[in-house]
C-alpha cells in the first residue's frame, strides 16, 4: 500500500556524493523541490575535496571547501555533515562501510540520494557501492559500524543520479527512469554552485570547464530535453525496492508527481 501524501512529506532526505558540489551539479534542483514539499534535507559529501586545487595545499583547500559545502547547504537549508575520506581515498572495503554505515544509522533517512552506480570517476562509484551497501546493513545488528550504532530496519528508497556528462566510463549513455522538473529551482540551484567558489579554477584546468555554473546550465536542459517535457531537469534511476523497502515505497515519484515524469529508460 502507498504511504499518504501527508507521511510522505514528513521525509527525511540524504543526499550523499562524493566531493563538495558534486550534489550542486546534479541533485540540487530535485532537492528544493523535496524541501518545498515539507522534507528534512540533510548533505553528505564523503571526502574533503583535498585535491581540489592546483595553488592551496590539501589541508588549506579541504578547510575551504569545508566551509563552501556549509555555504551551499544553508542556501537549501540543509542539514551539513562532515566528511569522512581525502580525495581519491573512497575505497569500497569492511573498515570504510563501518564509517559510513554508522553515520547511516545515525541520521536514519528515509530517501537516499546518491551518485550513479555506472559514473567516469571512481570517487563517484565508490561512494555510491559504499552508501548503497550501508543502507542495506542499516538493520543487521552482527554488523559492526565504527563508531558503534544501534541497527534500524527503518524502510529506505535510494535513488541515483545521472553521472556527470549524462555517461558511463565507457561513454556509454545512462538513461532515466524519471524526470524532475527544476526550472523554478534553478537560480537557487545556481546560487548553490556558486557557493563553490575554490572549484572555477580548478575545473577549468582539470577537466577543461571555461564555466561550471554554464556547464551545469548545459547538463540541466539536457536532461530537460530528455524528459521531452521540461525546459530544466534531472535525471533519477530508483535502486532495487529488495532488502529496503516495499517495492510501492517510491517516495520521490509520489511526492513530487506534479513535477515529475516517468520514462521508459533503465539499463
């Protein structure tokens, strides 16, 4: 059976990535949405965006992107928590899911939000295998986290976004298996990313973005013109329902009916 509209947007949302504005990129929009329907919003990003810079040394920008990630969630009016790992050191093993595991466990969320299991970085999948795994551990209680938390069988939908550049590694084309509509959200969701002021540099020289507010403009209406319905959108892919939720248990879809559509994508 559905839950009602009314429980739904009692929500507690995670929004879990990788580095400092990866959510920015391709979350953000669908974020205020859930925010303004009633949801609890909450940002993780795993690692401490350390060598983000071709100048500042990894403890200077870490600090940096720090406080840009605590900028960026006040503009959503979101929850921050801190980072767990360095940049290039999300690595999918028993010691690291115990970390994340119990910060799982602690905020309890009832929607994930998470990278693409199929995306062009490591960082990026590593995060989502870590997230994806620790949510479903969340109620086995012979599973250790570090530091030690309490197991919950709390029922959970993880979501993935579409990775950056809308492929896979191999280029190959991610498909959807929902829209949402962000046209409203998008000067906030750029407000956000500008929050990340440390980033224009260095995406420029390292992955050849003149712009990464354009370049995030340019992502949204290509996922607008995907959804064949939207001028700005993103891009969601719901996880397997199995050892999370009921399979009807499909928050996002129904909280958001009015500015969403559904395709025929996967994969």
């Amino acid at each position: 059976m559905k839950m009602s509209l009314s429980r739904a947007s009692d929500l507690r949302i995670l929004a879990a990535v990788a580095h400092p504005d990866d959510m920015e990129f391709m979350m953000a929009g669908t974020l205020m949405r859930l925010h303004e329907a009633g949801s609890e919003i909450h940002l993780w990003n795993l690692s401490k965006g350390d060598c983000g810079s071709e100048v500042q040394g990894a403890e200077e920008i870490a600090a940096i992107r720090l406080r840009e990630a605590r900028d960026a969630a006040k503009v959503l009016g979101a929850a921050h928590h801190l980072p767990l790992f360095n940049d290039l050191g999300i690595f999918y093993d028993r010691a690291s899911l115990a970390q994340v595991a119990a910060r799982i466990r602690e905020i309890q969320p009832d929607v994930i939000l998470t990278h693409s299991p199929e995306d062009y970085m490591e960082d990026h999948q590593n995060t989502c295998r870590l997230i994806v795994s620790a949510a479903f551990s969340r109620g086995m209680p012979n599973f250790r986290t570090n530091p030690l938390r309490q197991a919950s069988a709390k029922p959970m939908a993880v979501y993935h976004a579409l990775p950056h550049g809308l492929k896979g590694a191999t280029r190959n084309v991610i498909r959807s298996h929902f829209f949402v509509d962000i046209g409203s959200c998008m000067p906030a969701k750029q407000k956000m990313l500008e929050c990340h002021q440390s980033q224009l540099e260095w995406l420029s020289a390292s992955q050849g973005m003149g712009s990464y507010v354009e370049e995030m403009r340019v992502l949204s209406r290509a996922m607008g013109a995907q959804s064949g319905r939207f001028e700005f959108a993103e891009g969601w892919r719901r996880h397997s329902h199995l050892g999370f939720a009921t399979e009807d248990f499909d928050s996002v879809c129904e909280l958001l009916h009015d500015h969403c559509v559904e395709t025929n994508g996967g994969g």
